[in-house]
C-alpha cells in the first residue's frame, strides 16, 4: 500500500503544528555522549531547552521546518555533544523525534548557537 500526496503533507503538519498534542515545538541540547540508537527516548545529558523562534516553516510540500535559538547565557559553559528535537516543554520520556550527534564544541559564554531543521516526510 502506498502513501498518496495528501497522506504525506498531513503527517508533515502532524509533526510541525498544533494537529497533535505531542508536535514539534523544543529543541535541547545534550553534553552526554554515547552511541546512538532508534529505540533512545531522551539525550544523554540534557543541559537546556529552548521553544523554536517564530513559527513552523512549510513552504515546500511534505517539508517542515524549524529554528531554534539559544543565546550566550543559554551556552555558557555547555560542551555541547548533542541535539534534540521535542515535543515538550518538560522532560516527557519518549517525546523526542530525531536526535542529532556532533563531535564535541565547547561554549565559553561568548557565541551564540542557533539550529535550523527540516524534515521531509517520503512517500514509498
């Protein structure tokens, strides 16, 4: 059974807009490190959470986009390892949807960081 086009851009506005009660709306960020695996629920060491800036972008079909920024205060002091996107304000067990590995950067309270994301719902 396939996926018709329409099909696909409702789980995109599922993902990115108030449809759902569990859609896309933080991102956080993790100093813990380790290997990643599909069946994870949460970041290794969350260290901050951040509501996105402004609104869910989808302008291009079966796409949705999201920016999240975390000013120098936020920053100070994280060794930043990892990223997450989530669909809570709290620590909700097993609301986040994608998890982002980087090597490890190190914040001295003088940058800035901000995150863009898009995701892109395929049709089989």
């Amino acid at each position: 059974m396939a996926i018709t086009n329409w099909g696909a851009q409702a789980i995109t506005f599922n993902i990115g807009s108030q449809l759902t009660n569990n859609y896309i709306q933080y991102c956080a960020l993790g100093s813990g490190s380790g290997t990643f695996a599909a069946t994870q629920t949460t970041l290794f060491n969350e260290r901050d959470r951040n509501i996105q800036t402004g609104s869910p972008n989808f302008a291009t079909a079966r796409k949705v986009g999201f920016q999240f920024d975390f000013n120098s205060v936020d920053m100070s002091g994280i060794r930043l390892f990892e990223f997450g996107f989530l669909g809570s304000a709290t620590g909700s067990t097993g609301s986040i949807w994608q998890i982002e590995r980087i090597g490890s950067i190190v914040f001295d309270g003088t940058s800035e960081l901000q995150i863009t994301n898009t995701i892109e719902v395929l049709r089989g």
